[in-house]
C-alpha cells in the first residue's frame, strides 16, 4: 500500500465520522477522537523518540555545516569566532535555497536574531517602561511567520521528493534478484539494506549457458540518488555485455572502459563477478577492489577471495586476472559490501571484519536464510543507536 493510499484510508475515518448521524458532533464521537490520537501517536515508541533527539540535532548540524570551515575559526577569540561562525552558517544555508525563498530567509533571520535578543534584554531589565516590551514580539511573529512559511515550502518540496524516492525504491527492489536462487545444489540468498531510501550496492544473478551462472556483488562510491543513479548503469551496463556473450575477464574489461566514459570522475564501484559451475562447484572470478569474500568450508575452516584488480571507472586500460576457486558439498560463500563491516556504533568503534569471521566461525553452518538474517540482527545490536552510515548488502551462496 503506497502513501497515497494510506493517507486516503486514513482520511476515510474523519469521513465516515463526519457522516455518522447519531449522538452529537462527530467530533465529541470516540471514534473521531481515537483517530486523531492515532494520526500523533501510532508507530511512536520511547526508542524511537529517543534515537530523534540524539542523532536528529547532530546529523542537521553537521548538514548545514559540512561546507563550512569552521575549524579555520579555532584561533580566533570567541568574541569574533561565534559571530563569523554564526555569519558562514547563515550563507550556508542560504545558499541551498531558491533565489526568492533566500530573500525571506535574508530578511526574517536577522529580525528574529536582533529583535529576539533585544526582547530578552528588556525581558530582563528592571527599569522597562510599561508598553516597550510589545513592539519586540510583534516584529518577532514578523520573523515567525517568514520563517514558518519558508519551512511549508521546503517541506512541500521535501514530502513530493520523498514520494519521488519512494517509487525509485520500488523501482530498484524490482530491478534485484531478492527472490532465493535454488537449483542443481546451489543455493542463493540476498538481502539488502541501504543506508537511505534508495542506495547504490548492485547485486544479481544472471543464469548463463551450460550450465553456469553468473553472481555479482558490487558498491558503488557514495550513497542515495547519485549512487543508485550509477548502480541502474552498472546493472544495464554488465546485462547488456552478458547477453553479447562477453564472459569473465574480457567482460570486465569492456565493463570498466565503458564505466569510465560515463560516471563521474570522483566515483568508482568496487565488484565481485563470477561465473560458477552449476554441475562442479568451480568458480571462476574477478574482484575488482571489493571486499574480499569469506567461504566457510564444511570443515568449519575460513578462507578470503582477495581482490585480484582495481576498482571500476578508475582507470580506463586495465587487463583483469580471473582466479579460479571450488565450492566443495557443505561449503558456503559469502559476499558483502562494506556498509556491514564499516558499521560504527556509538563509540565510534567499527564492526569489522574479525566480528564477521567470529560470526561465521559460530553460525555459518545454520540455514542459509536464519544466517544472514542474524547477521544483520548482529550487526543492528552491535551499532545500537547509532544511524547506519553506509548500505548493506549479503549474498549468499552455498552448495549441497
């Protein structure tokens, strides 16, 4: 059910109370009443309100700063450094505004900041002559009243671009393989969490001829719309190639000249592409930069699939190096992008890899599904209330 068509369910309780004929007012009725309590309250928990008031406040600072130097404003005296502070954030978040809205922001912050502190002042002082302290608060609902219509504006913006996000999320989900892969003894499951409404790690399973197929795991740099921009390439990109006939080092190639020509010079995916053996298990695959993957033999012992290239779209001539690996019965591969193991919890301590290899030391012999499920539930305990920076990708592959 999209937004649209919960908010008109919604409505149509206020409706249905409205129409009621009966015992008095629709709004004196129980059930008007229950309605409005659960448009404030349903979904609400004290975490939840909890994890918006520590990371809300911090993560809108470091937004509306992030393009401020304010570390060059340290030496100064605090009578110069709070105010040329104060004036570089203002320009800051002026900046991202439309030129007319930046007008209404130019002239309401000022009347609020010398009106608000001049009424404080007088708020205080002893000697107030009776009538002074009401020309204060009237130009301060001057400045209230821009600024609150500059904040409807902004969020009418906001909410039709989170809508936008939201069929781009379904979009995406729809373009990945989520569905769990089982045929001839292989074994595949996936799950993805990114770090916004929309990421940019890749995924995917492209069954080839003679019995092979093809198992991708790749990140893009970055995170939101930009990535997930450059992900749709890079999946469009590897299919387009795939249904040529190119195939393992050569396809990477011509992947990463492609690549190249058409992401941003700042950018560049790491992935993991390989093309296994349905009949014998033999992998054959390229890592381009990406985090080694982790195969837990039958044994219980712990190898790495170490990268054997650079990253994609970093330099245009590259000659790739396949390297070839087998998938015994009992054994199990696992791909993740870094967003799992650069996880950072409140100290600012990382997940990392050791925590993974300790995880799959313990439960890497459980169904496939319940591990990648506790896996991230690990993961979730470990950071607690710290927001996830990065997505999170797991591909899992085992062989009967």
């Amino acid at each position: 059910m999209d937004v649209r068509q919960r908010f008109e369910k919604f409505a149509g309780r206020f409706s249905e109370a409205g129409r009621g004929g009966g015992t008095g007012p629709a709004a004196l009725k129980e059930d008007y009443w229950k309605s409005v309590s659960d448009l404030f309250t349903k979904d609400i928990t004290g975490k939840a309100m909890l994890d918006f008031l520590q990371h809300e406040p911090g993560e809108t600072y470091r937004f509306f700063t992030r393009e401020v130097d304010l570390a060059a404003l340290r030496p100064l005296p605090w009578h110069r450094k709070y105010p040329a502070g104060a004036w570089r954030v203002f320009l800051a978040m002026a900046y991202r505004l439309s030129p007319p809205r930046r007008v209404l922001f130019a002239v309401a912050v000022p009347i609020l900041m010398v009106f608000g502190i001049r009424y404080l002042l007088k708020s205080v002082s002893a000697t107030l002559e009776p009538g002074v302290m009401l020309k204060s608060p009237s130009w301060l609902l001057v400045s209230a009243t821009i600024l609150f219509i500059l904040l409807v504006l902004e969020l009418r913006d906001k909410l039709a671009l989170k809508g936008d996000l939201e069929v781009a999320r379904q979009i995406q989900f729809g373009l990945l393989p989520f569905e769990p892969y089982c045929k001839e003894g292989i074994s595949i499951d996936c799950s993805m969490r990114p770090a916004n409404t929309v990421g940019g790690d890749y995924f995917d399973i492209v069954e080839l001829a003679e019995g092979r197929l093809a198992v991708i795991l790749g990140d893009v740099a970055g995170k939101g719309m930009p990535a997930a921009l450059l992900m749709a390439l890079l999946q469009g990109s590897l299919r387009t190639l795939l249904t040529a006939g190119h195939r393992g080092a050569e396809l990477m190639e011509k992947l990463n000249v492609h690549l190249d020509s058409n992401i941003p010079s700042n950018r560049l995916i790491t992935l993991f592409y390989g093309e296994l053996d349905l009949a014998t298990g033999a992998l054959r695959y390229v890592n381009s930069g990406h985090n080694p993957p982790f195969l837990v033999r039958s044994n219980g012992t712990v190898e790495r699939l170490q990268p054997t290239d650079v990253a994609l779209g970093v330099v245009p001539s590259v000659t790739f190096h396949p390297a070839d690996v087998q998938l015994a019965p009992g054994d199990r591969l696992l791909l993740f992008t870094d967003g799992l193991t650069e996880a950072f919890n409140t100290q600012e301590k990382e997940y990392g890899e050791e925590r993974l290899e300790t995880f799959l030391r313990a439960h890497g012999s459980i169904p496939q599904r319940e591990m990648l499920d506790k896996l991230l539930a690990d993961v979730q305990t470990f950071c607690g209330a710290a927001r996830q920076r990065d997505d999170m990708t797991l591909m899992s592959i085992s062989r009967e």
